[in-house]
C-alpha cells in the first residue's frame, strides 16, 4: 500500500509543478509558456512531451546506475515487453491528448468530472482481465473518492463548454480509457519475469516521448513552439517536474506489481488531494472548505478502498528464474490473458 501512496504523493507535486492547463501551477506560468497566442495553444502538449522526456532520461540515468540497460533492452523482445509498450501508448499520448481535446472543447469542469472515472473503468478491466476481485465495501469506497475527485476537479474550474462539444466528450472518453487500460496492460505484462516494475516503466516513459515527438507533436504542428521553448528557465523546471513524476511512476508500477492494478489505481487518485496540499505550500493557494472536504473524502475513501481487501488474483505457477540482485519480487501480479501489446 506504501508504494500506491508514494506514488499518489509524488503526483500531486507533480501535478502542481507542472499542471496539463497552462494557466495553472509553476512550469507553465513561466516565460516561454506564456504571452502568445502560440503559447496558448501548444504549452500543454509541448510540456507533455517534455515532462515523458525528462522522465525517460532521468530513467535512462537511474538504470544505467543499476546496470539494467540490457534488462530493458531484452525485455523489449518479449512478448510482455511489447504489452507494456502499448500501454505506454493508451495511458501517455493517446490519454492525455484525449484529454487536452476535451478541456480544449468542454472545458476543464467537465473534463475533470468524466476523467475522473479512469480507476473505475480500470477496476473493471482489472477484474475481467486480471481477475482481481473486491467486496462490495471497496467498490462503494472507491466511488466515493471518485466523486470527491468529480466534485473538487468541476468546483476548482470554473468553466463550460466552449467548443465541440461532441468532439469534447470523445475526448473525455478515450482519456478515461487510455488511463484505466495503462495500468491493467502493464499488469498484464509484468505477470512473470520477462518484464518487472523498472524495466517496464523505463519502456513506457521511452515509447510515450518517442511517440509525443514522432506523432503528436507533428500532429498538433507543435514542433517549432516546443523547439524554440527548449532552452528557457521554464524548461528546467519541467525537468524537474519530471524527476518528480518518474520517482511517482517507480512508485506507481511497484505498486501495481505488489497490490494490484485496481488497488494501485484507487490509491494513485490520492494525489488530487496531494496537490492541493503542495497547492498551499508551495503557491500560496488556500484552499476553499468545498476543497478541503473533498480532500478528507478522497484520502479517507481510497485508503479504505485499498485497505479492506479481499482482492484475489488468479495466478499461475512462475518458472523459477535467477533475479536481477535487489529486484523486488512480483507479488500481487495477476494473470489475464489480454493479448495486445501495450505501453
């Protein structure tokens, strides 16, 4: 459970440093980001690809330390290496595009509301998947912090629709997907020892940057925004930014590899919470009593959620294997038979 709330934590500092709109937190109220009508329209996406970067070399830096680079490399042949790939995909440029699309066409509030729902698409897939079960108690748990993240996402916006709003909600939706689906995938892929909690997060952050830069940003006609904002004061506290989400998603993926997605996932919403916390200390935000309640709500129902446990998983026998020397054994990893490829 300590990895799912370290990750949570860690997310939230995240989360303030650098926010997905760019009229929020530290980064993107910074020189390069701000001011132009370029800035406004590409500084999400640009810092999203920024950040996946930065945590990709911080990762890059943190297993050549541990002298795993050819772990990550013959983990990447594998057929587990290249499920995690794809949820790499799902969860980092494919989500979060859906959701710039969204806040871009029905605003932040709603956005909030329906991405909010990613954990419970997430448990869902987990237990049809993975085979992860939970009481009834859980579930209820979950709900609850779900719509104290509905509640606090649409109070603290302040804002409607203000585009397609067709175009908006599709958005909202294959973001929910693509962040429930992630963590299930990279289950999925770590259910033996051709792929563990590093080596699989090391994947992720390196498909998810290459496919920003490749695919997204192309797409977006961002290239030139995000190359003439690379060398700014802002750009370093993005790589900052990002030592902190690549310590969260070591968190994040241990977690999932010792509890469960559905677990993980309930207890990674927590940095909602967390960030308003960082919000006070670090930005001077004093949060409103509707904040501070949602705030007792999520804390109290995801720990609830993730502590009543009767969370079983379907498990198959592993083959034994010589370990890599301090690799953490994968406990709690269940077995379900989803045959795509994720990242």
């Amino acid at each position: 459970m300590r990895f799912g709330i370290a990750s949570g934590f860690l997310w939230g500092l995240d989360t303030v440093i650098l926010p997905v709109q760019a009229d929020l937190g530290i980064a993107l109220t910074m020189g390069a980001f701000i001011g132009t009508p370029e800035a406004i329209a590409f500084a999400a996406i640009a810092s999203a690809f920024m950040h996946d970067a930065a945590c990709a070399i911080w990762l890059f830096l943190y297993m050549g330390v541990r002298r795993r680079l050819g772990d990550t490399l013959r983990a990447l042949k594998t057929r587990s290496g290249k499920v995690v790939m794809l949820g790499a995909l799902l969860g980092g440029p494919l989500g979060m595009t859906g959701y710039l699309v969204a806040i871009n066409n029905i605003g932040a509030g709603y956005t909030a509301i329906i991405s909010a729902f990613y954990p419970a698409f997430g448990t869902f897939m987990a237990f049809v998947l993975l085979k992860e079960r939970m009481r009834p108690r859980q579930l209820v748990a979950l709900a609850c912090a779900l719509a104290g993240v509905m509640v606090m996402g649409y109070a603290t916006s302040g804002d409607s629709s203000v585009g397609n709003a067709a175009l908006g909600l599709v958005g909202a939706i294959v973001c929910v997907v693509g962040w429930g689906s992630e963590a299930v995938l990279c289950a999925w892929g770590m259910r033996d020892d051709a792929v563990d909690n590093e080596t699989a997060l090391q994947i992720r952050e390196t498909t998810s940057a290459i496919v920003y830069a490749v695919v997204v940003l192309p797409a977006f006609g961002a290239w030139a925004f995000t190359a003439s904002a690379l060398p700014s004061i802002s750009t370093a506290v993005v790589v900052l930014s990002g030592l902190a989400g690549a310590a969260s998603y070591l968190f994040y993926y241990k977690g999932i590899a010792t509890i469960g997605a559905a677990r993980c996932m309930a207890l990674n919403i927590t940095y909602s919470a967390w960030a308003v916390v960082f919000g006070l200390v670090l930005l001077g935000s004093v949060p409103t009593v509707v904040q501070i309640v949602c705030c007792l709500v999520i804390m109290a129902r995801c720990l609830r959620h993730a502590t009543g446990t009767s969370f079983s998983v379907a498990r198959r026998p592993l083959c034994p294997r010589t370990r890599h020397k301090g690799r953490a054994s994968l406990r709690g990893l269940a077995l379900g038979a989803f045959g795509c490829a994720v990242a």
